[in-house]
C-alpha cells in the first residue's frame, strides 16, 4: 500500500492537470500565495470526462482503465455502513472566514483544521467544495449537489467524506429551525404531507454560498464571512457513512481514495442554489462502474473491437 501510493505521488505530482478534488494534497500543491489556478480539464467536450486520460499521458492513464473509479451509484451492494458517530471527524470553525475559491472546475473552501481518523490513521481535512449535480447517485438518484471534504494522512493517503445537499423545500426554506414531519403535516394538511421533505437551508451553505456571486470568474477568490462547521459535523455525525475504496473524481483519477458518503443530507435554498448552479454550471463526472468492474472506457475499446472483429468476420 505504501509503494502505491509512493507510485501514485510520483506520478500525480509530475502532472500540471489542477485536479479541484485533489487540490491542496500532494497530489495537487497549492499555488502560491495570491494564486488561483484554473483548472485544464472540464466537463464537455474535448476536454470532458471521456478525453480525460488523454490530456495527461500516462498520468490520468487511471481515468480510462482504473477498475475501481468514482463516483458511482451507492446501491446496497458496493458500500460497507459505518455509524458516523463511531468515527472521529472533527472540523475547525473559521471564525474569522475562509478563502473561497473559483477553481474553474469547482468553487472550493480552503479550510483551517479538521480531522478523520479511520482504522486508526488520521486524516487531515485540507478544503470543501461542490459538484452540481451530486457525482455519486444516491441508490440510483442524482441530488442537486454534492460536497467533498478532502482529508489527506502523514502517507499521502486520500479520504474525501461526502455530503448530498438538496434543494429545500419553500416552507422550510421560510423556516430557520427544524421542523418534525408531524409538525409539517399538521400545518400543511393531507397535500403537502406528500411533497419530498427536506431540511432547512444549511446556515453553512447559506453563509458560503452568499458570496459565491463574488468568484463568478474562474481565478478569483473572496474571504467568507466567519464559518461555523459544527452544524454540518452534527448533522454528519448523526447519520451513517458508507464506504468504500475508490478513485479522485478528477484528473489524474488516482485510486485508493477511502470514501465516506454520509447519509446525512444538507439542504440550500432556491435562491442560493440558483447563485452557486450560475457559477458551478455543471461539475459532475458521469456514474463509473461497479467497484472491481472493467473501466467503463475499457468497455467501449472492447466492444468496439469486438464489434470490428465481428463485422469483418461477417464480411468473410
Ligand atoms: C435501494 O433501492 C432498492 C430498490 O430499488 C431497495 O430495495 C433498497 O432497499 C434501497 N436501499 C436503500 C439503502 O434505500
Ligand atoms: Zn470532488
């Protein structure tokens, strides 16, 4: 495991590919101070996730053949469940803010301390930020959008915990506090009852997302105002991670990343998550296959050949 990921630090570290889920870790340094780098890869066209190997050769070699790629759809299946309050996560408030950055691939928050110990190693937590819509589907479901918390150990080693976030429905969009589901269904009656049920807006989310209009251009960065991270702990804490072994969703697509998605769903409100989808547009790489299956690429090389060898066998 330690040659793995010596291997995976002398090859990612060798690539000029920004990778925003990697940015801050070795794999990715930050830039100087000052400097926000934007991403070379996207998320359409020649530079869209199906040409992502082919940017960096052989360093996002991972991207086209690795057989254990995120994100995928968490069926039952493919995730062993954690209860969130048996693991230490801990993330430090930024009472005085955080830098928000415009990645061009991503909007991120470069974070002050935190921390995830899994199996007893310690992760540290380097930065946040966002894909819309959600890059894993949530047993066959796509959310609005997605939060990645990197952590990156002393090795090298990569954990990234991930949050759903939805879209909050009007009335607790209207409403600061939590409501129970009987309080909502005494006050709206037998038709709301039947609406999808999520949470009040996040106050993280909100806060965050309230000056994301300010790096609507890649390259730019604001200081938030103060950040209070307990809410999100909180709420991540009282529901189960699953887990399982997979890859960076971004170029270089290294593998060996132990992911944590919670089950736990934060929520932002319509008029914020309109501000951040304006400035996100769209970040989400398409659903990978099964963890252990061949590549999704590889796939297609496959079949296509196949298809060739069984023409030309038709022509003969
Ligand atoms: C996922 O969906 C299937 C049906 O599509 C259902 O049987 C299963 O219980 C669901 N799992 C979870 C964790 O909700
Ligand atoms: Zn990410």
């Amino acid at each position: 495991m330690a040659r793995l990921f010596q291997a995976l630090f002398l090859t990612a570290s060798a690539t000029r590919v920004f990778a925003s889920c990697a940015y801050g870790t070795h794999l990715m340094p930050r830039a100087e101070e000052g400097e926000v780098p934007i991403s070379t890869f996207g998320y359409t066209g020649s530079i869209g996730p199906l040409n992502w190997a082919a940017l960096a050769t052989p360093d996002n070699n991972a991207c086209a053949t690795g057989t254990r790629q995120s994100p995928i759809d968490m069926v039952d299946s493919v995730f062993e469940v954690i209860p969130a309050s048996s693991v230490t996560f801990e993330v430090n408030d930024m009472p005085d803010g955080a830098e928000f950055e415009n990645l061009g691939s991503t909007v991120e928050v470069i974070t002050q301390g935190g921390r995830l110990v899994l199996d007893n190693k310690e992760f540290a937590l380097q930065q946040f930020h966002f894909h819309l819509p959600s890059e894993h589907l949530d047993n066959g479901t796509s959310q609005a959008m997605e939060m990645h918390m990197v952590h990156q150990s002393e090795a090298g080693e990569i954990a990234v915990v991930g949050v759903y976030i939805n879209i909050a429905t009007e009335a607790a969009a209207a409403a600061p506090a939590k409501r129970s589901l009987g309080s909502r269904s005494r006050l709206f009656g037998r038709q709301e009852a039947a609406a999808p049920v999520t949470g009040a807006p996040t106050t993280l989310l909100e806060t965050i997302f309230g000056v994301v209009d300010q790096i609507s251009v890649p390259g730019t960065k604001v200081k938030t105002p103060p950040l209070v991270m307990s809410e999100v702990v909180n709420l991540v804490k009282a529901g189960n991670f699953q887990a399982y072994s997979g890859s960076l969703t971004t170029p270089p697509c290294s593998e060996g990343v132990n992911w944590r998605v919670s089950t736990a769903k934060l929520a932002v409100s319509p008029a914020s998550f309109t501000k951040v989808r304006d400035v996100i547009g769209f970040n989400a790489r398409f659903p990978q296959n099964a963890p252990g299956e061949p590549n999704i690429l590889m796939v297609s090389a496959l079949g296509s050949a196949a298809a060739a060898v069984s023409v030309a066998g038709t022509a003969a």
